[in-house]
C-alpha cells in the first residue's frame, strides 16, 4: 500500500513537471524589453528579435537631436535630447519594419526591421 502511494505521488509530480515544460515564456503576460538608442542617424537595438507577445521598447536619446520610434503602427511620443521615453506594443510572430518619422530621418538610415518569433 505504501509503495502504491509513493508511486501516485512521484507520477503526480512528474505531470507537474511536464506541465510547465512546454511553455517557451513562463509567464506569457509579462512583457520583453528592447533598450532602443536612437543615435544620429541610427538606430541601437539591444535585441533583433523578440519572442511574440507584449514588447516594451526603452527608447533612450543621446544625440543633439529630436527623435521617435515607430513600429506596428505605433509611435512613440518625441525624444529631446538625453531624454527616454517607452513604447508597449502586442506584437504577433512575423517580422515588423521600424523607423524614426522625424523629417528625413529614416532615409537617413534610422530604421530597420525587428523579427518576432
């Protein structure tokens, strides 16, 4: 009897385990960060790619100009000059153009692509 039990109790645990195993985030709400420079005129990606879901962009400034960050038809608000601002977006697997919408400055070079996985 005893030895039946301890076999319940070790499969039990087993499942619990195997459970949570499958899971690529363990907590699915929780949202990924990218520490984004936007340098003149470029743009600073801590990471080029991201797993799908909530995406929060830490989008930092040091250059001597006015800049923003755009993806997924979200825009971040305009970042003076050695000032931070943050962008959340849901983002779906695929991958996702970004770029900075002031005057020229995409053509200049401030934009790229970020892949979602």
């Amino acid at each position: 009897m005893q030895l039946k039990l301890v076999t319940v109790a070790l499969v039990a645990v087993a499942s619990l385990a195997l459970a949570g195993a499958g899971s690529a985030r363990p907590d699915a709400s929780a949202a990924t960060t990218v520490r984004v420079k936007a340098k003149d005129f470029v743009f600073v990606l801590s990471r080029k790619s991201v797993p799908h879901g909530k995406v929060t962009f830490v989008i930092t400034n040091p250059s001597p100009a006015v800049h923003d960050f755009a993806i997924a038809g979200k825009k971040s608000k305009m970042v003076q000059p050695g000032k931070s601002t943050t962008l959340t977006v849901v983002l779906k697997k695929g991958k996702y153009p970004y770029k900075c919408t002031v005057d020229s400055h995409a053509q200049l070079g401030m934009k790229g692509v970020l892949k979602v996985t």
